[in-house]
C-alpha cells in the first residue's frame, strides 16, 4: 500500500504505461506495511505489448531502500550543518580582516605594532604583510620644516 504522503507521486505513470504511451517508469516512493510501519522502495515497473498491440506482461519490482533513505537525510543533515559551520567561518575570517586591518601605530614616531607586540617601522611591517615597495621623497610641509634653506 502506498503511503499516502505519496500517493499522487507517480501521477499519470500507470495510465502511460497502460496507453502505451510509455514502456517503463522506475521512482522511490514509501509504502505502508502491513503493521503500520513505512519504508521507502526503489519501484521499478515496466510493461510490454504484444504483437496485436494488447497489452502484454508487467513487471514490478520493489526494493526496499530505506537505508540508503536514511543515509541520504543524513548526508543532508550533515552539509546543512558544513554549509551552517562554512557561513561561520566565513563572517569569522571577515571580523579577522577587519581587525587585522586596525594597526596600533605609535602617535610620536608612526611605529606600527605587529602580532608578536613588537614595534617596527611603518615600512617595514607593510613591506613585510603586502607586496608594496616604499620610494621616499619629501612633501612641501616637511620639505619648509626641516630643509628651510632648499627652494620648493
């Protein structure tokens, strides 16, 4: 008997196979035994015509497939839980970012602190975390401060 949560899940299947329209039909539905219990089965059926075009013989086999059933929801379960655990690490790594991008620098000498609570040079720790060369020049402000005698 079929359980009836899947009673309209062949739809017009058999009426196909009996039209001739189709030769076959094979899907997973659960039935009822006669105990009440359910299972799934794999259920594969198939029909043939004789030479008049009458309909000839049928076949149906059904296989219980209730563990693969089973380890099918639980392989669901468990990459909703990898894709729950994914989405978390993915917002960790970007609050990650974000503090990574906040440097303690020195508000005197512009020393930036690394990971390991030393101070280096601003150059040196973002020549040392990228891939950016430093040139160095001088602006007008500290070019006036410190070189007064050079004409900008």
């Amino acid at each position: 008997m079929t359980h009836p949560e899947d009673a309209q899940l062949h739809g017009t299947l058999p009426a196909e196979l009996l039209a001739g329209t189709r030769k076959s039909f094979t899907l997973d539905k659960r039935y009822i035994r006669k105990d009440g219990t359910s299972f799934w089965a794999l259920t594969s059926v198939s029909c043939s015509r004789l030479a008049d075009g009458s309909l000839g013989p049928r076949v149906a086999v059904i296989k219980d497939i209730s563990e693969r059933k089973a380890a099918e929801s639980a392989l669901a379960a468990s990459l909703a839980e990898n894709q729950k655990i994914v989405l978390e690490l993915q917002s960790a790594l970007e609050e990650v970012k974000t503090l990574k991008a906040l440097l303690p620098i020195c508000m005197h000498c512009r020393k930036i602190r690394d990971e390991d609570g030393t101070w280096e040079s601003l150059e040196h720790y973002i020549g040392s975390h990228t891939d950016t060369q430093f040139s160095h020049g001088l602006c007008a402000e500290c070019l006036e401060e410190h070189y007064p005698e050079m004409d900008p």
